[in-house]
C-alpha cells in the first residue's frame, strides 16, 4: 500500500516518536477515502503533547488528499491517546475483542475523524 504520509520525531539525534497514513483498504471503493494514522511515542517524551503536535501536523497534510476519514485503532487502556482523540472530536466507533482471548489482552477500540472536521483548524495544545 502507498503510505500518504510518514512523519518521525527526533530529539536530540534520537527517533522518539513517528506518525503514518496509510489507506485502510486498497479497493477502488475504499483507495481514497480511509486512512489509518496511528501516532507512536516513546515512553520518555509522552505527557508533552507532542502526539497531539505530529496528530496536528499530518491531518493537515491529508487535508490536500482526496481522505475523508481518519481511522485508529487503539487499546482501551491507552488513555493518552483516548484523550488525545477527544481533544480532536473523533468518535469511538466500536470495540473488537482479542482474537486469542489471552487475558491479558486489552480491547481495541476503533476511532474515526471525518477530515472535513480539520479543515482550516488547529488543536489548540
């Protein structure tokens, strides 16, 4: 799949965070419209904002793609980017269970921004 956009946060010379849109399907129905966009922190800059600041900086890129939505699925005890999506105005679309049924597993919750809520806006921080 092509990658819409792909976005790394480095501080002091070191890779400490990273963001990237792909689409969620590569059928013609789908190509176009749905991107996954997941925001990956390393444990050492978290609480800083700066997942909302790379959030911020790649939805308007996408805002010069034809992408209507923004998809993430994230663990229902990570509540940093929970909040984060808040902030934001997404909306939790569901929930999947682990396939495996491990009980340490935790529940994927499914997010979705629809990009015409981005347009022309920023997250105030």
């Amino acid at each position: 799949m092509t990658c819409l956009s792909n976005w790394v946060l480095e501080e002091d010379r070191k890779v400490v965070g990273w963001t990237a849109s792909t689409p969620v399907r590569n059928t013609p129905a789908l190509r176009n419209t749905m991107a996954e966009t997941p925001v990956y922190l390393s444990k050492a800059v978290r609480g800083r904002s700066l997942g909302s600041r790379l959030l911020d900086h790649v939805l308007n890129q996408l805002a010069n793609t034809p992408i209507e939505w923004v998809l993430w699925f994230v663990g229902a005890s990570n509540h940093a980017s929970k909040g984060m999506f808040t902030k934001w105005h997404c909306t939790k679309l569901g929930e999947l269970q682990p396939v495996d049924k491990k009980p340490d597993r935790d529940i994927i919750e499914i997010w979705v921004l629809p990009m015409g809520n981005v347009v022309g806006k920023k997250l105030e921080t």
